[in-house]
C-alpha cells in the first residue's frame, strides 16, 4: 500500500470525528511515513510496519471519543426543524444548485463556442481557399487564396487558446468541486 | 499490564524522550523503542493527551520542503515526570511486599 492509499482510508475511517480532527491526525501520519521513508525505509515497507487503518483509526476515535471531539449529532429539535424548514430551504438549496451549474454549464458553452469557431475558421478558410479555383480572373482568385489564408490561420490561432481553457477548466473542475463539498462539510461541523 | 497502568508509564516515557531536547513523532518511537513496543498510533493519542493537560507544547518546523511538528515539554510535563519517579518508590515497596522480598530477608 501507498502512503497516498492508506492516508485515504484513514480518512474514511475517521469520518466520525471532526474534521480538524481528522486533518491532524492525518497530517501526523503523513509526517510519520514521510520520515521513515527519509531514513531509508522504502514507501511499501513505511506503510506496512504501520498499524492497519482500521486498528489506527479504532484507536483515534476512541480518543476523540474520550475528549469530546466526534462530530455533533443532531438533535431531535434540530431534525424536527429541519423537516418543517424543507418547504423553505429546499427551493433556495435548489436555487442556488441550478445557479452554480448554469453558470458552470455557461463556461463550457463559451470554450465549446471558441472550439466551434476555430473550427469553422478553418474549414471556410479552406473552402474559400480551392474557391480561388472557379474565380473569374486572377485578381479574385488571389483574393480567395489571401482570404483563405486569413481565415484557416486565425482559426488555428484560435485553437491553441481554446485547447488551454478546455485543459485549465477540466483540470479545476475537481479542485471546485472538492472545494464545494469541504465548505458544506466547514458549515456543518460549525 | 494493567491498562491504566500501561498508559500511565507510557506517557511518562514519551515525556522523558523529549527531556533532553524536542523531539518529533518518528524520533519519539525510535528512542522508545530499544526499551518498549510503542506504535505511531499508540503515540499519536498519547501525545493529543499530553498537549490537552498542558505537558507538552506543539510547533512546526519546515523540513525538506513540508512541515514536522515538534513537542516540547513544558513544567507541567517535567513535573508529571518527577512525581512519577517519586510515586514509583512506593510501587516498589508495594512490589517487594507482593513478591515477600522482605519474609525471605527474616529467613
């Protein structure tokens, strides 16, 4: 087992406890393997001399436990209001929901936009490039062949940019989302 | 052991590795383990512990480009560790008593 795959079981594990909590005691076990590992000790073998992540996890709950660190449950008060609030905040929660993905939805259409661009760009400069062969004369057919050029270039220029923002946005898609999900988890364990 | 016991020695153990300078958790179970089998999880709660009773105090040190936090022991802890070594005097007596050290003595 990795460093990476076991620091991810153990935050399974650790669900029941808050989550600074539960980021300490990952951190502390980070720090650990990484320091067996800067004394020699291959990835693997730092890993396996650990305690499993269950017996590891077992243990930090029932300290947390101990020391009044597992994460609030909720009340019957609390629950109750939650039930008779579902007419209020699920048409916001909804809301909100369709907003931020409108919005996401909007970006892609706008990159898709410049790709669709781009594309078009070439393929009529292209077309307008063999017109140059049924123009009558050789002034327009060098205007075809110029316009053409124009166009299959700034399409190809266009391309290179909008191939970047398809990348960054595919790339920060999950960091948003892992951002999104980390605020709910803030606001309820506050 | 004893549970209670067990936890009790071993706290103070893991104050003493830091008696002499701070220390961090990797290099608290390779002092320890010449003399005891202690795991990164056995220590983990212990140190949480410590910290909480104001025996220790926690910083961070960047090293090798992350962080490594290092334990200092504070009064608190220094005194836990002379309490104990007082208090053990008389576990000791009490452990001459249990195994009739002193009856062989009179023989």
């Amino acid at each position: 087992m990795t460093k990476i795959e076991y620091l991810k079981e153990l935050k399974r594990a650790l669900k029941p406890i808050t989550r600074v909590e539960r980021e300490k005691s990952l951190a502390y076990f980070s720090e650990v393997i990484d320091d067996r590992m800067e004394d020699s000790i291959p990835e693997e073998t730092a890993v396996a001399e650990l305690e499993s992540v269950s017996a590891a996890a077992e243990r930090i709950i029932a300290e947390a436990k101990a020391q009044g660190q597992l994460k609030p449950k909720l009340s019957v008060w609390e629950i109750i209001l939650i039930v008779l609030g579902f007419p209020l905040w699920f048409p916001l929660l909804l809301t909100v929901a369709i907003v931020v993905f409108t919005m996401y939805g909007l970006v892609w259409i706008l990159i898709g936009s410049l790709f669709i661009t781009s594309i078009s760009l070439v393929i009529g400069g292209v077309a307008v490039i063999f017109g140059m062969f049924f123009a009558a004369g050789l002034a327009p057919a060098f205007a075809c062949l110029g316009a053409g050029l124009v166009c299959a270039g700034l399409g190809v220029a266009l391309f290179v940019p909008a191939l970047f923002f398809v990348r960054a946005f595919a790339k920060a898609t999950p960091v948003m989302w892992n951002k999104l999900i980390n605020r709910e988890e803030v606001k309820n364990n506050g | 052991m004893d549970i209670q016991l067990k936890r009790g020695v071993l706290e103070i153990c893991v104050l003493s590795a830091m008696q002499n300078e701070d220390a961090y958790g990797y290099k608290i179970i390779k002092d320890l383990s010449p003399f005891m089998d202690v795991s990164e999880s056995t220590l983990y709660p212990i140190l949480k512990r410590l910290e909480q009773s104001g025996c220790v105090t926690e910083y961070s040190v960047e090293h090798n480009g992350r962080l490594r936090k290092y334990y200092r022991i504070t009064e608190t802890g220094l005194d836990r560790i002379s309490e104990f070594l007082n208090d053990w005097d008389s576990v000791m007596r009490a452990y001459h008593f249990i195994k009739g050290d002193g009856n062989n003595d009179k023989n």
